[in-house]
C-alpha cells in the first residue's frame, strides 16, 4: 500500500513541474536620429543597433544652400565637409566658376558614425594672437591675421576663435573667415569674427582649428589683376584713412565679372586696427553681358577705412578678381 502511494505522489510531480517552452522574440533598439541643418559646425548623431547583425551603410541625406556673395564650390564643400567631387556631382547643372547668388545647392551630407568634420591638413601659416576690440552695445570685433609664408597662395582660410572669461573659462566661440577667398603668397590678411553681444568686459581670445588651402600656379580661376595705391591719407584723429588708387587688368586677360579690394588698418605694433572691403560687380547676362574690367582697362577706386580702436599707422591693400 505504501509503494502505491509514493509511486502515485511521484507521477503526480513529474506532471505538475514539467516547465512551459516559449519563442524568443528578437528586440532591436534605435537611438533617434536628426537630419543635420546647414551651420558653422556640424554634428551627426550615431545610429546604435543593438542586434548581432550589422547596421546599415549610411546613405546621403540632401541638405540645401543658398549661395551669397563671396561664394565658391570649394568653399561651400569645406563648410559642410563634403569633398568637391561630391558637391559637383549632386550639383551638376552648376558651374562652378559661375556661381548665381541666390542659387540653391544640394549638400550631400552623408550619416557618420562619429561627429567628425574632416578637413585637409592646412600648409603652413604665420598666425598672430587675436586682436579683439569691443564695440558700443558690449559686442566685440576679433582679428587672427594670416600670414601666407608659402611660395603660392591660399585659398578658403578660416579659423575658429575663442573667447574666455577672466576665470578661464571658455564663453563661446565662433568660425572666422578672411574677407577674400585668395591670399596671395608672402602677404597677410585676417580671419575677422564678431562676437554678438553681450560680451564680457573683461575676456581674452584664441584661434583654433586653422584651415587653408593651397592655389596651384595653373589655376585659372582666378584672373592676374593687379592694384596700384596711389594716396593713403590719415585723418587727423588717426582713427580713418583714405586710400585712392587704381585696379589694372593685363592684356589678353579675360574680363573681370567682380572685383573685391580689401584695405586692412594696422596700429604701430602691427596689431589690426580695422579693415574695409570695396567691391564693383558686373552682369554677364545674355546678350547684355556687362563686365566691370575688361581685358586691358583699368579702373579707379576711392574708399574709407576706419579704425576700431587704436590709431592707424599704415594700411595694406590687396585684391581679388
């Protein structure tokens, strides 16, 4: 009687503790991600998948730009991080020497998988330490003057400076750009960033992240033009100088679409004091194409600089076409 009671207690547990099977579900998890907005600096956010199978290859997403004054596909493709070929090629009824302000531009900016903006290993530069100066609703100006110690010339420089507080800490920063795409050899030009109020009284500044480009002596991109100053006539406070002179394009050359003169203000220490740019633009429109300069010409050109703050010593002109 015992052996029939343990063997029905035992059959009874086999029964009751038999576990149930279920299917796994596979899960996957995506960390959201924003399309990236034309800026000075850019920022992707990574994709995570967790899944044993392998995430897939990122794919270009579109990005629009309108084009301004002062423009170049080179540029353009610096700014965003883009290579050239791949501008051109999402661009290809744009000429790249030809640029229309107000044209719109596809930018192929591509997903990463890190915040990586990659840019060329820049030559090298003379760079001096940033000159700042504030202005009367408590914004500032600052200068980072470039000085091109290669044989050839530079092309697409820009910088990013820093401000700081007296404790040392970093306040903002900014990307700074020269005035004119192209810095001849042996010359100097500054990258100019202003600091929108309000700015502290007491701050300093640093350049950081330099970028250029090398001009091939072949490039034809840019015309040969040359300026002659004929007067640079400081004012009596010390604070404004005038500059005459003449802008002179060779024979044979071809015309001149747009011109663009920069005079940089420098104190008694070579510090910048100011800088001013002039531009004359033609039309090339059709049958009614107008150019500013042609092959041959020459034509004058007047204008002020003033200073932001110290007295001006000396100016230096330079041009582009």
């Amino acid at each position: 009687m015992v052996i029939l009671v343990f063997l029905l207690v035992t059959t009874a547990c086999a029964e009751t503790s038999s576990p149930a099977t279920t299917t796994p579900t596979a899960t996957r998890q995506l960390t959201p991600y924003w399309s990236p907005t034309p800026s000075n600096t850019l920022a992707s956010k990574s994709i995570q998948i967790n899944s044993p199978t392998p995430p897939p290859t990122p794919t270009p997403t579109p990005v629009t730009y309108q084009v301004t004054k002062g423009d170049t596909m080179l540029g353009i493709a610096l700014r965003f991080g883009v290579s050239l070929e791949d501008l051109l090629a999402a661009n290809p009824e744009v000429d790249p020497r030809f640029l229309s302000v107000g044209a719109t531009l596809v930018i192929p900016l591509k997903v990463e998988e890190t915040a990586v903006l990659i840019t060329p290993t820049p030559p090298a530069v003379g760079l001096e330490s940033p000159t700042c100066y504030e202005t009367a609703d408590t914004g500032a100006w600052c200068f980072l003057l470039v000085e091109n110690t290669q044989s050839y010339a530079l092309e697409n420089i820009s910088a990013w400076l820093n401000l700081y507080s007296s404790e040392g800490e970093n306040i903002r920063g900014e990307m700074g750009i020269t005035p004119l795409n192209l810095l001849p050899a042996e010359k100097s030009m500054p990258v100019a960033v202003f600091f929108a109020p309000p700015v502290p009284e007491d701050f300093s500044a640093n350049g950081d992240r330099f970028t250029a480009l090398a001009v091939s002596k072949k490039d034809e991109r840019y015309l040969n033009v040359s300026v002659t100053v004929d007067q640079v006539e400081i004012g009596p406070t010390g604070l404004e100088g005038r500059i005459r002179g003449v802008i002179e394009l060779p024979k044979k050359s071809p015309p001149a679409n747009l011109l663009w003169l920069v005079a940089v203000a420098y104190d008694d220490d070579g510090k910048v004091a100011g800088l001013r740019k002039w531009e004359a633009a033609g039309n090339e429109d059709g049958d009614d194409a107008k150019y500013v300069l042609n092959s041959g010409e020459s034509l004058p050109f007047e204008f002020v600089v003033y200073s932001l703050g110290p007295e001006i010593k000396r100016v230096e002109v330079l041009v582009e076409a």
